[in-house]
C-alpha cells in the first residue's frame, strides 16, 4: 500500500463522520477527479458517485474505497481536491496532525513552508484594536496642549504602561515622562 494510499486509510473513519463532508463537497471532490488529466474517475464512476439517490456517507465510503484501490495517484488527487475545496476540513484530518505528511521525496515542503509563515492567526480586528490604542497615545501626547488636563492624564498612562514592558523600554518611558514633569 502507497503513502496516500496509507494515509486515506487513517482518515477514513475522519471522513465517514456524518457532517464532515457535505453534498456539495463531495460532487465538488468527485467532478475534480472526473475533469483531471488523466482521468480518475470515467464518467459512469463520476455519475455513480454522484448519484442524488445514495446517501452521501454511502457515496462517500464507496469513493474512498474505490480511490484505494485504483492508485496512490488517485488517493493523492483526492486530497488536493479537498485541500482546493474545503481547506478547513484539509487541515483537520488526522494524518495532518500526526506529522507524518510524506510522500516519495520524504516531508512534504510545501506544508511546512506554508506553516512556517503563518505569524499571527489572531485577525484583522486584534490588529485594528492595537493599532487604534497606539494611535489614541500618540494622537493624545502630539496635539494636547500643554496646559491641558488631558495630557496630564496621558502622562499617567504612558507610565503606568511600563509595568507591562521590558527592562530598557521602563527606562526610557520613565525618563520621558521626567523630562516632561521638568518642562512643566
């Protein structure tokens, strides 16, 4: 038995779960493999495969086993299939987690490279909340006139937000805020 071949085998219990795999995804997945070059599926499989009349998870365990024993070609199509259909489900599969994604050449690179880069997974709206903070504190310190409370009270927070920060910015922090209580 193939890598791939190997690998559907432990995620077929993953993908046999009722709700994993929709309708949709799975005529999705099956039309992939009847358009690829060479073909997969023929078009009787495809339709087969296809059919409204069978219930999906029926449809899908005779597709996975129909995949294992056509190729390891055909198991390694059907995964890039679900990783261009559903990426979410792509990476929930149990083989992604147990660190063995191999194939002939040994680790499969293009994963780790992709998975390398992924540096913040927090969002778009985690990013717009630091940076509005940031921008609220220098808007307070650069336009508040000096004889105003507000930058009195923007004084405050800037030292009281040093705790939070490391030896060497403390010490600047700390030595900013003396530098402007002396020009007061």
């Amino acid at each position: 038995m193939s890598d791939y071949c190997r690998r559907l085998d432990k995620d077929k219990e993953f993908l046999l779960t009722e709700g994993t795999l929709s309708e949709k995804l799975v005529d999705r997945i099956v039309l992939h493999l009847f358009r690829i070059y060479p073909q997969i599926l023929n078009n009787t499989e495809a339709e087969m495969f296809r059919s409204l009349n069978t219930p999906v998870c029926i449809r899908i365990s005779e597709l996975l086993v129909h995949l294992q024993n056509k190729n390891n070609k055909a198991c390694k199509e059907f995964y890039n299939a679900l990783e261009i259909n559903d990426p979410r489900i792509y990476e929930k599969l149990p083989s992604k987690h147990l660190g063995k994604t191999t194939d002939s050449l040994g680790i499969n690179m293009d994963i780790y490279h992709r998975q390398k880069y992924i540096l913040n997974n927090r969002g778009p709206a985690f990013f717009l909340a630091c940076f509005s903070v940031a921008a609220g504190l220098a808007f307070l310190l650069y336009y508040c006139k000096e004889d105003t409370k507000i930058e009195s009270a923007a004084k405050k927070i800037v030292g009281f937000s040093y705790l939070g920060f490391g030896r060497r910015a403390r010490r600047y922090l700390l030595a900013y805020l003396e530098d402007q209580s002396k020009r007061n």
